[in-house]
C-alpha cells in the first residue's frame, strides 16, 4: 500500500458519535443552517465541534512548568 493510500485510510469517517437536542437548540441550528445556506450539517458539526476543541488546546498551551503537550492525532 502507498503512503497516499495508508493516509486516505487513516482518514476515513468510521466513527460515529450521536447528540440529542432539545427543540430550542434544534430550531437554532435549523434557522442557522437555512440562514448561511449549510447544505452539509455533518461537516457543519464536525468543524464547529473541532474548532472549539483546537481552540481550547489553544488556550491552554504548556506554561513554562507544564511538560505535556496535548496531541490530538497521536494514537
């Protein structure tokens, strides 16, 4: 298998992860979907859900007397 093929591979969404809703909170990400015209609410989910987590690691970046560093993609 190539390098190019083993990185598709590892990219694969075969993970799923479900969340319920209220009706409020539904209606918000309905109207905002409708609103900015999301057509891919999976995506949608995903990248916000990501960026709120990147951001996070962020912002909570080793001091001078921490030693570990998060590291998302290591396995």
């Amino acid at each position: 298998m190539t390098v190019r093929k083993t990185k598709e591979k590892d990219l694969l969404r075969n993970n799923k992860i479900s969340i319920l809703l209220n009706t409020r909170e539904l209606r918000a990400i309905e109207a905002y979907c409708t609103k900015y015209k999301v057509r891919n609410r999976s995506k949608f989910m995903r990248e916000a859900v990501l960026t709120e987590v990147l951001k996070k690691f962020d912002e909570d970046y080793p001091s001078l007397f921490e030693f570990e560093k998060p590291n998302l993609f290591v396995k």
